[in-house]
C-alpha cells in the first residue's frame, strides 16, 4: 500500500506496504485464468510406440518414420537437431495409412 500523506512540512511521505486483501483475489484470478493447452508433440521414439511400429518386430523401427518422412507420409518438426511430430500429424496416419499428404501449405477457403 503506497500512502502519500502530508508529513506537516509540505512534503509528501510515501510509506510502501502490501495490500491487504491481495492474496485473496490473486487466488481467485489464478483459478479462473486457465492456460490453453498446447499441442502435444511426440519425440521420435514416443511416435514409433504411438503408432505401433515397436509391436511389430522391426529391426530398426526409425527407418520406418523416416521413410514415412522420405514419402511425404509424415511431417516432421524440427527442435534443435531432432525430429519431433504432432499428435494430430500421428492420428492422420493412423486413420489413413500410408496415403501420402498433399503436399505444401493447406489452401485458404475462398468467400
């Protein structure tokens, strides 16, 4: 709490203090400002169990995601030197195999 009050020799003092009450509302806030959740972004290794390549008795299930990567299948983000994928990338190839992605940006819907 800032207290500007005159101290009788014409100059104001100004006395610094927290607020009462503060902690209070600040819980209150906390509570209703929800962070939006963010993508869920798989590893390469977390992404062979996803889509089930570790069950299916590969020698080197990652030359499987790369060639996935290679065809188009699947794409890849890049965090520092390693390859990582989104959930919603994994579900696509899930729910349609090994049907290659049309490629470049998606087009805008025209008005």
């Amino acid at each position: 709490m800032i207290d500007l009050s005159n101290n009788g020799l014409g100059r104001a003092t100004t006395k610094i203090g927290t607020r009462q009450g503060q902690s209070k509302s600040t819980a209150q806030d906390a509570e209703t400002n929800v962070e939006p959740e963010r993508a869920s972004i798989y590893w390469i290794h977390e992404a062979i169990t996803y889509l089930g390549l570790d069950r299916l008795g590969l020698n080197k299930p990652e030359q499987a995601i790369y060639r996935m990567v290679r065809k188009g299948i699947l794409r890849p983000r890049k965090i520092g030197k390693y390859l990582a994928f989104t959930k919603s990338d994994l579900d696509y190839v899930v729910t349609n195999g090994e049907k290659k992605r049309a490629p470049g940006r998606p087009r805008k819907l025209q008005k």
